[in-house]
C-alpha cells in the first residue's frame, strides 16, 4: 500500500535555522493518514493472531466441530440467511 501525502498541501514549521520541525497538512490528509495507520496496525495484529497456537488450536476444534457436525460453516450459515 502506497500513499502519498500531496507536497502542495502540506506546510512546514521551521526553526531559526531553517531546520524542518513540524508538518501541517490538511485535515482530509491527516485523516487519511489516520486511516491507513489504522488498517496496518489491523493487518499486523492478524497477522500475529493467525500465528498464535491458541488461534490455531481453535481452527482445528472448529475444523473437527464441522467435520463431526457439531457446527456449520459460515458459507453455509451465510447461504441460509
């Protein structure tokens, strides 16, 4: 995933110096910046979850809960809706 953030819409803060500081963006930007920031943090946190044992202990109870017909699976709960 590739953003980015519109040079012409961003405004720099600089010291005495002439050294950047702070960056001031549009709140549309910085919203979507927020977004993003979001949706990564989401991907990371499935990913470590899909590599837990707990989480993959789950799948193999649910998994034999089908397989002994204890429970559907969701494409046939969905199907049924």
């Amino acid at each position: 995933m590739k953003y980015k953030v519109k040079e012409e819409a961003a405004q720099y803060v600089i010291d005495k110096k002439g050294k950047p500081k702070a960056v001031i963006l549009p709140v549309e930007e910085y919203q979507r910046i927020l977004v993003l920031i979001s949706e990564l943090t989401d991907r990371k946190e499935s990913k470590n979850l899909s590599r837990s044992r707990e989480f993959k202990k789950l799948v193999r109870k649910g998994l034999k809960e089908i397989k002994e017909k204890k429970a559907i699976p969701w494409d046939e709960v969905w199907n049924e809706l």
